[in-house]
C-alpha cells in the first residue's frame, strides 16, 4: 500500500522512551498496513487513527474503547495513536485506516483538494487548545498581535494547532509572512522546548497546559479550551475534534458507520453525565501524566468543549470556514459544500 509522503517539517529529537513510543506506533500502523494489503482485515475490524490517543481534546475516543462501547455497538475497534491528526489524515487517505478522530477543519481543506472527507460524529464545540506564553517571555507576550517576530510552537506544520496560531495573528494585524512557527509535538516535546527557550509561545492541549502552568514555566496568553473563551478569540464558535471517514468509505458501509457513531455517542453521554473524577477513574494511568489530581481539575476546566450528542454545532462549519479562508487565501477561489464535510444523521437516531 502506498503512503503519501509525511509532512516536510522535522519533528523535534525525542529521548529513548519517545523514540520507544514511536517505534511501538510504527510498528502497530505497519502491522495494520499489512493486513490490509492483504486483503484479510475482518470486516468488523476497524481501525481508528487518533492525532495523540492521551490528549484531553480527543478523550471520547479513550472512553469509548474503556467503557466498551465499541464492542456494545458490535465492532471489533483498534486505535493508534500519532503525533498529530494531520499525520492521522494522511493514513486515511493511503487507505491504511478507516477513519479519524482528530480536527474538523480537515475536512473542509480536503474538499478544496477535490478530496471528500466527512465527520459522522462532532465531538467538540471549542478546539480545547491553549496559548502558552513562556515565563521568560510573559512581560513581553501580551496578546496574538504581539506574535510577530517570535518563536511559536506548534504541533506540526500543516496542523491544526499551526491553523490556529496563524489565524491568531492575521486576526490581530500580523501577517503570516512574519510568523516564525516551529514544529514541536505535543506532551513532553512540547514542555521541553519551551523549558528550553527554543520557543517563545506555543499552543498545546490539557494535560500539557496544567503541567507547565503547575510548574510556573508558562502563562495562558489565549484560551480557547470551553466555548465562551473560543468565540472571543475567534471571533466565533469553532467545532473541533471529530470522527471522520472517507465519503466513498461512508457510502458503503452506513450500518458499520453508525454502530461507531452509537460508540461514540455513548461516550460522549458518559463525559455529560458524569464528574471529572468519575471519567478519570475509567483511564488508565498513562493518560494522567502521572498526577492525577492535576488531570481532573484540568478535565474539569474545560469538560464544557465536548458535544453532549455528537451533533455539530449551529454555524460552526460556516466559522471553520471564515478561519480557513483567513489562513488561506486560495480557498475564496474554491466552491466549498459545507453540507458535504459532515452529517447529523447517524448521531441523530442513536437512542
């Protein structure tokens, strides 16, 4: 099977459990690679790439595989983990996995390059991401308009969190073209380049941001984690992480698409229903970055980005679009049918 080529940006050095970390995610993605070409993946078998499996932002997709929910719903459910949802985005259009959780806005860039991709199930109403300014920096860092000429940290070129830092800045009078923006991942990579200074801001996501602000070595300069806080930054509301799939996938096999949608929906409800602290017992410790305590007052700061039914949001596609737009020029060229980048009609018959 073909693999289009990774992003050209370097990722940053990794220390020798990373450098496990990322061997055990190669060897996972090739062994479902080979199953594949193959031709012998079960049928019920589907494999879901998640942009970084111990990120908050995409917790639904943890709680659903913890709860059971995909077994409940019939389908025998495998999730790797990435570096990031663009690399995830990649797998799913090499045809190496069968769908994505990662960020909305992809859907409608692929789209704009003739590819359709759809989202079945709209986890977040808000990015649940954060700008982090560093404590060498936090005097001199007073908001997206003093971005210009600085070291800003991102997950990957190409990337969501690159989408956002962009639009930050072009929304407050600073040019793309002034921007210098650094791939740094996420988790630990992240925490040391900015220890490091290699970074002057950054945007990252929970539990990342509770640890540096624990520690004192960053300040939030922007917060766009809940929905409140996301409108007045963005300017509006912006539908984040999601479950997509190829459309020619989704056309046929609607009744699989739907048992996941019922996982999804499912885990979803639990997140509504219950306490931070509730949801963090069903995790398994890795993903509480070894403190606990710190990982439910984060979850319990910002548990307000998920949907409580999966549905997509009143106006957020026409929002996603304004800040893509805003990013890239090219796209007010294009004919873009938002109504074909997502569907609330597999959400909407879950009981």
């Amino acid at each position: 099977m073909h693999f289009p080529r990774r992003g050209a940006a370097r990722r940053p050095l990794l220390g020798a459990r990373g450098r496990r970390r990322r061997w055990a995610r190669a060897a996972a993605l090739l062994a479902v690679v080979a199953l594949a070409s193959c031709g012998r993946r079960a049928d019920n078998k589907i494999v879901i790439m998640v942009g970084g499996l111990e990120k908050q932002i995409y917790l639904p997709a943890a709680l659903a595989e913890r709860l059971g929910a995909f077994r409940s719903a019939g389908l025998d459910v495998e999730l790797v983990s990435t570096l990031s949802d663009l690399e995830a985005t990649n797998e799913l259009l090499a045809g190496a996995v069968h769908g994505v959780v990662g960020f909305y806005n992809h859907t409608i860039d692929l789209q704009a390059k003739g590819r359709q991709v759809e989202c079945i199930v709209q986890l977040a109403r808000s990015p649940g991401e954060v700008v982090l300014v560093s404590r060498a920096r936090t005097g001199e860092l007073h908001g997206p308009a003093d971005f210009r000429g600085r070291a800003l940290g991102v997950t990957g070129l190409g990337s969501s969190t690159h989408l956002l830092m962009s639009y930050l800045a072009i929304h407050n009078g600073v040019k793309a073209s002034e921007l210098t923006v650094l791939p740094v991942g996420a988790g630990a990579t992240f925490i040391t380049a900015m220890q490091q200074g290699r970074i002057d801001a950054g945007m990252t996501t929970e539990p990342t941001i509770s640890r540096l602000l624990k520690t004192g070595d960053a300040s939030i300069l922007v917060d766009m984690r809940t929905p409140v806080p996301t409108a007045a930054a963005l300017g509006g509301p912006f539908p984040a992480a999601c479950v997509y799939v190829q459309a020619s996938w989704l056309a046929g096999h609607r009744a699989v698409a739907q048992q996941l949608a019922s996982a999804f929906v499912e885990a979803l409800r639990f997140i509504d229903h219950h306490s931070a602290a509730e949801i963090a017992d069903k995790l398994p410790a890795e993903y509480l970055a070894g403190d606990r305590d710190l990982y439910v007052h984060a979850l319990a700061e910002s548990k307000a980005m998920f949907t409580p039914d999966g549905k997509m949001p009143a106006g957020g596609p026409e929002q996603v679009l304004e800040v893509l737009a805003a990013v890239n020029p090219n796209l007010a060229h294009k004919v873009i049918d938002l109504s074909k980048t997502f569907t609330n009609e597999l959400v909407d018959v879950v009981h």
